[in-house]
C-alpha cells in the first residue's frame, strides 16, 4: 500500500496507539486513549466524537511505554516485509514493525531492543532506514 501517513502516538497512561492518518481525522484525544476512555474522563458525561479513527493498533503499558514513529520499509535486506511500517519505543527500546494492509494488522511483530529510540530517518543516498 503506498500513500498511507501512519503516526505512532504515545498515550498517556495505560495505551500506546499507530493511527492511519486521514484528512480530517478524529483520533478521539483526549477523551480516548487507544480504544478506551482515557483515564480520569468520565464516559457518561463525555459524548464519543463524531466518526472516530480507530488506531490500527494499540499496545498496552508496560509492554511499550512511548512509541516513537517509524518508517515504511523498502528495501532488499527483508524483502517480506517490503511496505511494512517499522516503529520503536523510547521506553522498551523494542523496534516493532506491522503490515497494514488498508483495513486490518495482517502482521505485526518485534524485531530487536535498542534503548533510548527516539528518531527514525531515511538514508538519501539509498532510500533506506540506516538499521533495516
């Protein structure tokens, strides 16, 4: 899938998210964190935004702690994972990564820890993400 802006979304106390952006796109902050009320909002006074965008994942704490937006993979070190999203935690130090393929996670998994992750970048000369 090409064109797709995907945002790793640190949560605030119990969730960390990856959201699809759209324009236009209600993500549900602050009244959600993941798929649930943030904690502290009451759900009876708050009205549930109008067409919520979903994360396409949501990892709980303290399996990852604050995800670090990633890159979309392509290149030939790992040609199975050619279009999957590659994100880490600042926290955890687990670099993860996750096929989406327009409507659901066909594929997600962890790949290595590395602690202290807190930027990704491409690599001008070749296109690539230096540690893929």
């Amino acid at each position: 899938m090409t064109g797709t802006l995907y945002c790793g979304d640190v949560g605030q106390d119990a969730e960390e998210e990856i959201n699809v952006i759209t324009k236009g796109g209600n993500y549900g902050w602050s009244m959600f964190e993941g798929t649930n009320f943030t904690p502290g909002v009451d759900s009876n006074s708050v009205p549930t935004p109008e067409n919520p965008q979903w994360p396409i994942k949501t990892i709980l704490h303290p399996f990852a702690e604050a995800i670090i937006g990633g890159v979309v993979y392509h290149g030939n070190r790992l040609p199975g994972l050619d279009g999957a999203y590659f994100y880490g935690d600042n926290v955890t130090g687990l670099m993860s990564f996750l096929v989406y393929d327009g409507t659901n996670v066909t594929l997600s998994g962890d790949l290595f820890g590395d602690q202290g992750i807190s930027a990704f970048g491409i690599d001008p000369s070749n296109g690539r993400c230096p540690v893929l």
